[in-house]
C-alpha cells in the first residue's frame, strides 16, 4: 500500500481556492470547481513509506486522466519541477504536454522550478550561468509557464514585486519567452528562511501554513486561465485567454527592467488578477480585437487605423498602445530547434501615403519599433524580437511624441522553409490609452461607424457582462 501524501495539493487547492483572501489580494475571490487527481508517490520519510514515480508512467497517467476528464476539465494545474535543466532543444516531455493539449484542447499550467542552490539577492549578486535555468518540462510551448516574484520585500535582498530568490530563468529552448508570467510566490532570506514572506494557504488539516515556490505562484494564474475560457463566448476561447492574460500583465513602478537578467526571470509580467478589468474598457482606453486566419505568403493590412484624435496634438501622436499576438502553430519536434513551423508577425506605425497603384508609401512600424538593418538578421530576430514563438506582447509610451501621419496595421505571416500550412488562425489585441483621460473610447468607436467597419462586443457570460455594465 503507498502512502500519500496530499501536503502539497491541499496548498495548492487552497491558493486556487481562497489564496486572494489568505494573502491580502484586494480583489473579488472567484472560486472554481477542482478535480484532485493523485499522480506522485510520497517523497518525504516523515510522511511514511516512499516511492519514485517514473517519466513513462507520470506521462500514461496524464494521457488517462486528461483524455477521461478532458469534456469537462479543461484547464489544468501541474507545479512539478524536476532536475533536468530546459536545453535549446525542445524536450521530449514538453512535446508531449504540447501533444496532449493538442489533441484534448485543453490548457496546462506549469510552474518554472526552484533553484535549491545558492540563493540570489535582486539585482543578481551570483553568476550562475545556465544552473538556474528553468527545467523540464516547463519549456513546453503550448503551455503557460509560471515564475515566482516576492510578495513581500526583505530589505538588502530581494523587494517586493522583483523574482523571488529561488524562481528560475529563461529562456525556453530557441529564445522562447519563459517563463511567459510570474505572480507572488513568496520570498526568502539567504538562508531559505521565509517566515513572514512566504504564501500562505492549508495543510492537510485546515490549518494555515506559509510556503514558498513557483508551485504556488502557478495555480493563481491556472485560476484566471479558467476564468477567461470560462467567460469568453467565442470559437477561439484558447486563444482568447491566453491573449487576454498577457495583454493584462504589467510591471510595478520602481522594478527596474533595464537589468540585464530582467526579462529571463520576468517574462511578460505580473497579470492582472481580475477578470472584469481585463476583458473591459474605460472611456481612457479602447481595445481592439482582431482575429482571422492567414495562409502562407499572405498578409492583412488596415490603412487609415482608428488612431484617436485627442491624441494629436499639433502635428504629433502621443498615448500608449499595447499590442498582443497569439496564435497556435504546427510543432514538430523531429525539426530540433525549429520546432515551431509557422511565424505571425504584426506592426502598427504610420505611412506618408498611398501612390497611384494603391501602394503604400513609407511604412515605418512603431509598435514594435523598426529594427535598423543590421538587427534583421535571422538569428536576431530569433533571440530578441520574438521570432516564432507563437505568443508576441509589445508596448510603448509614446511620451516626445511622432509625427503625426496615417496610421497602418499590418499582419503577415511565414513558414519554415519546406513546409506549409493551409491556414494559421490568430487573436490581437490592440489597446491604446490615454494617460490624460480623455474619452478615446468613443472616438474610436464613432471613426469605425463613419467608415463603415463592421464590428462587435467580445462575446462573454452574461455575468461578467453584468459585472462590467455591458
């Protein structure tokens, strides 16, 4: 007979469950239906007799029970770390994880590991090279990796809202963004002390406990993963969360992003942690949605773009637009590094006109920013601008402000040499805000009418409408 030991999936059901109202989160508590699924022996003497689980069988065991429960489970939380560092090639397990959720639709959750050696202070005081890298199989691709940020500061160590002293790093293999967020996971001193700093959820009597790691840092974003598939009434409802959570996340004023390590521990951010702020708009903000489905060699332009007026002033565009790219390529793990098949680009910047054969004249992306020739190499491309990783989040303050010319959205895509694809859907989120206040939302929403464009509200529960006084 094994024995169990249910410690750390009662800490973690109870972080899903009441972990805003255990850690002080001000925000609405929702609470979800959970199925507990033993998949590990228990590791830890003091609990009783223990056994080792194997990859073979963990991997069987989670082929049976996504595929019995996968009609009505779809999003699934795995905080499990393992002692094999992430490589630059995709890993065998992180292939299956893609397979599975694939092959079930379903969304997987996974924590980036812990670093049990040498703690770090941020800024990093250690060099440890590749050792804290994240581990397998948090390099999946489908997946949605979680790292772990300090809840509460420690003075002279790691401060609130930087990465916790033990949550690992990017990248994933080939440049992919890992982890993709992080959220509150606790903090430590040197010495692995954490009391007071940690989070705080069950134990297998109700009583409650503190702890520290990215096993509770993941389970907070499994939960809002659920809420956006939950709540979004639309055919790409994968996309649409996935989209939605890295639109939200943010980076706390004062956390330094110019440090060298930043963005390897980061990702894109802390997301926000409700709902109705993510999938709504102010009369300051207006987002745009776009979906569709590209083939290869094809392309989607949108001359004349809805900028708002308010933001003109004199003869240049000031604000702040944040764009979000998701879409879910072919994978094909016998290519090595070139595991992802199909790349979706997208630009938003201004052009001097149109020519007499209807051609654009003077295209100059500015959200991202036009890369100089000498960064446009593949092999740039692929480490810094996001090339073939099938999610892109950009955002720029546009605070000395550009010339004030036509805006142009332009979406293209490509494939790996050799291969093709008869079409690659994908969602964009596109939100430009005004840091003055002033009623954008309405601008934008009278140009689209005066010109025609056909357009709808994001389909969402009747509640969360409710919520948001659609």
């Amino acid at each position: 007979m094994k024995t169990l030991n249910n410690a750390h999936g009662t800490f973690v059901a109870g972080v899903i469950e009441y972990g805003h109202v255990l850690n002080g989160v001000p925000e609405v508590q929702q609470h979800y239906k959970i199925l507990d699924v033993v998949m590990f022996p228990n590791d830890d003497p003091s609990k009783g007799k223990t056994d080792t689980l194997s990859e073979d069988v963990f991997v069987n065991n989670l082929y049976e029970v996504i595929r019995k429960y996968s009609a009505i489970v779809k999003d699934w939380n795995i905080s499990l770390g393992t002692e094999k560092l992430c490589q630059d090639t995709i890993s065998d397990l992180a292939v299956i994880l893609d397979e599975i959720q694939d092959e079930y639709g379903v969304n997987i959750v996974i924590s980036a590991g812990n670093y049990s050696g040498s703690l770090r202070e941020w800024p990093p005081n250690i060099d440890r090279g590749k050792d804290d890298r994240i581990t397998i199989p948090a390099d999946s691709v489908r997946a949605i990796t979680v790292g772990s940020v300090a809840n509460v500061g420690i003075s002279g160590f790691v401060e609130k809202d930087r990465p916790s002293p033990f949550s690992r790093k990017g990248p994933g293999a080939n440049y992919i963004i890992k982890p993709d967020v992080v959220y509150s996971g606790g903090n430590c001193d040197s010495t692995g002390n954490f009391a007071g700093t940690g989070i705080v959820s069950f134990d297998i009597n109700g009583n409650l406990v503190e702890g520290i790691g990215t096993s509770y840092s993941a389970p907070v974003v499994t939960a809002l993963i659920a809420s956006l598939r939950g709540n979004i009434e639309e055919n790409e409802a994968t996309e649409y969360a996935k989209a939605f959570l890295i639109h939200s996340c943010d980076i706390p004023e004062g956390v330094d992003k110019e440090e060298p390590e930043f963005s390897k521990y980061y990702g894109y951010g802390i997301p926000n942690n409700a709902i109705e702020k993510m999938v709504s708009c102010s009369k300051s903000d207006v987002t745009l949605i776009f979906k569709g489905e590209l083939r290869e060699g094809s392309f989607i332009e949108f001359n004349d773009f809805p900028f708002p007026r308010s933001l003109i002033k004199g003869d240049k565009c000031y604000g702040q637009i944040k764009m979000t790219l998701v879409y879910t390529p072919k994978l094909d793990a016998s290519h090595g590094q070139e595991y992802c098949r199909a790349n979706i680009d997208v630009h938003l910047g201004t052009y001097a006109g149109i020519d007499e054969k209807g051609n654009v004249i003077k295209f100059n992306s500015e959200v991202p920013l036009e890369k100089k020739w000498s960064e446009k190499f593949e092999a740039s491309l692929v480490e810094h601008g996001f090339k073939w990783y099938p999610i892109k989040s950009y955002n720029r303050k546009i605070v000395k402000g550009i010339k004030a010319k036509p805006w142009r959205l332009m979406i293209d895509c490509c494939a790996r040499l050799d291969d093709s694809y008869a079409g690659q859907k994908f969602v964009l989120l596109i939100t430009i805000t005004d840091p003055d206040g002033a009623d954008i939302y309405s601008e934008v929403i009278q140009y689209l009418r005066e010109r025609g464009y056909m357009f709808n509200n994001l389909k969402l529960q009747s509640h969360i409408r409710q919520s948001i006084g659609i």
